[in-house]
C-alpha cells in the first residue's frame, strides 16, 4: 500500500460526499457504529467504499474503522486506521468542515504509524505524509508555523462547560480561538500551518488523530497528550484513548503546556517531559 492508493480512495469519497451531503435522508440515523457513535448514510456510504478499495488491492490487513470496527482481511498484521468521515455532523447540518482520514501502521501503537492521509471532503484539499518523508498539501511539502506567537489555535471539546475553564490559560494568551468540529482536519491545519497548536481535552480515539499526528510530526510539529506524555504507546484500537496538544514548534507546545497546568486539579502528579 502506498499514498496513491489512499488518494485513489480520497477520489472516490469525493463523490460519495457531494451526493449524500444534502440528501433528505442525510440526518437519519442508520444505526450505532462499533465506537458508539451514530452512523449516518454518509458514514456507512464512505466506509463502504474506503473497505471496498481495500479488500479489493488483496494485502494482509486489519482494518479498525469508526463504524464497522476491527476487521481482519488475510490475516494481516498491518493496520490501516480509518475515519470515513470525521465531522460527520457538520457535514449533515451544512458546514463544510469535514474530511476522512487514513492512517497505516506497521504494528499495533500509534508509534508505528507510517502513512497518513486526510482529504477535506468539501474543498478537496489532501494532506499526505509519510516516516520520514515529509508532510504534503495537493503536492506540495508544507511546513509547521515557525513563529512563536500563538495567533490562531483550534480546540475541540466534548463537555464544554467541564473542559473550557481548564483552557482558561490558553484563552488568554492567543489572539483566536476556533472550534472546528474535526479533529483530523484540525490536524492538517496545524501540520500545513494554518494554525499554531490543537488542544483537545478530553478523550479522543485513535482513528480521530492517527493520520494527523503524522502529519503534524512530519511537518516539523510535536504531538502529546495535555500533560506533556507521550502517545506513541497507545493501542490503535476503537476506545477512547488520549486527550492531545498538537503544536507547531516546541516554544508553543511548552507555552500551552504552562498555560494548561495553571488550571489543572490539584490531583495532578506532574508531567513527563516526552515531547515525541
């Protein structure tokens, strides 16, 4: 499997997208997916298709998707992680800020990961990166912001009213603040450099944040949870696993750091200072 395989797939959703996007049935819930979310005909068309491409190229694989869950194909150990549509929900109501997302991985942790790709469904855009190789946008090798001014930073939030006090700290110090709605797209802005850092504090799954998180590190950036631990450990499975602090450069990742701490419980037992 390479990236043009994956950006063959992002061809293809592309199609699955303008036609179900509006459809009068696109707000009717199918059914509730293997990471127990609601499955729209969008989620179930996209998922279709990306697993049909798959089965189809013949390797050994295990795939863990949003909706279907784990399936294995040949008895592969290589692991393509996927979210047919993450931000499904805006998708559904209008806003145009949705996209899939792909990861491969040559084990079972977020550290194998090696290929990551994501394609915003309503403009079109695909980020590609691959260990080592870089970080791409429609091409073109991007980069994290090198600045040290946190001028733009996304956040995404569960419970608002339980985790925005504790990102009081961050509010502070960034002239915008923005809520997208997806996590993977949320990613790509920050590995192309559109925004400075990402903070999510609660819990988000892996499909959610593999593809991107390769790409923010290939683009030069630094991906933890908010605590400052690694991730890379983690088991690419459906569970909810990881909060994350996605920044372009170590200055901002520290900066939120603090900012972050300042507002945590007293329970806290400190960080680990891995910033992989």
């Amino acid at each position: 499997m390479n990236i043009e395989n994956l950006r063959e797939i992002g061809k293809a959703l592309m199609g699955v997208a303008g036609d179900l996007r509006f459809a009068k049935n696109a707000r009717d819930g199918i059914k509730v997916g293997a990471s127990g979310d609601t499955t729209f005909p969008m989620d179930k068309a996209a998922e279709d298709a990306i697993v049909h491409y798959l089965e189809n190229l013949g390797e050994p694989m295990t795939i863990i998707s949003e909706e279907l869950g784990i399936r294995q194909i040949n008895g592969g150990t290589m692991r393509v992680i996927v979210d047919p549509v993450d931000g499904s929900k805006n998708a559904i109501n209008g806003l145009a800020l949705f996209c899939a997302s792909i990861a491969v991985a040559d084990g079972s942790t977020i550290g194998d990961v090696n290929m990551g790709y994501v394609i915003n469904l309503a403009s079109g855009d695909e980020y590609w990166a691959q260990k080592g190789s870089g970080t791409y946008l429609n091409g073109n090798r991007v980069e994290t912001r090198r600045d040290e001014k946190l001028e733009m930073v996304l956040v995404e939030c569960q419970n608002p009213a339980r985790e925005l006090p504790g990102l009081t700290g961050v509010f502070s110090m960034v002239y915008r603040m923005r809520c997208l709605g997806s996590i993977a797209l949320d990613l790509a802005y920050v590995a192309s450099g559109s925004a400075g850092a990402l903070v999510t504090m609660s819990k988000s799954r892996p499909f959610d944040y593999a593809a991107g998180l390769l790409l923010v590190r290939e683009a030069g950036g630094i991906v933890t949870d908010v605590e400052g631990n690694s991730i890379d450990h983690l088991e690419t499975g459906l569970k909810r696993s990881s909060s994350l602090l996605a920044s372009a450069n170590g200055v901002i990742h520290e900066k939120a750091l603090q900012a972050i701490d300042k507002h945590r419980q007293p329970t806290n037992t400190g960080r680990q200072k891995n910033l992989g």
